[in-house]
C-alpha cells in the first residue's frame, strides 16, 4: 500500500486518496522520518571524519571551500 498524502487545513488533515479499505476502517497516520541507511561502522567512520574536521576547525587549520573542492575532484 502506498502512503497516504493529506494537507493541513483549519488544524485538521484533509486526505483526497482514494483507497479500496472498507468504510469505517481506522487507520494510523505516522510522521516518518526514515532516518539514514548507513550501517554502524559507516555511521562510525562518519563521525570519526566530521570529529576530525572539527578538530582542524578549531586548530585553526582552515581553507576556502573551492580550494577543498578542487583537492578532492583532483583524487578522482
């Protein structure tokens, strides 16, 4: 089943889909928030890497964001 789009209006959802469930069926509607599908040790490494930038930041070891980009398009 596909998931249902509502809109807001006047503090309430108003759903325009159409759905073959049987009048009267009660359904739950969820916020979802997916998150990321990094496994633990990509999620490790990340923060491993955004540590050590911020350990540079604060060293004060800092450049401009075009020079960091043609560093990494040259490793290409």
């Amino acid at each position: 089943m596909s998931p249902f789009r509502a809109r807001v209006e006047n503090g309430h959802l108003i759903l325009n889909a159409p759905t073959t469930l049987p009048d009267g069926t009660v359904i739950d509607l969820v916020a979802d928030d997916e998150g990321d599908d990094l496994t633990d040790e990509e999620r490790r490494t990340l923060h491993e890497a955004l540590s050590s930038s911020w350990k540079s930041v604060e060293a004060g070891r800092l450049g401009p964001a075009s020079a960091i980009l043609d560093e990494l398009r040259e490793r290409r």
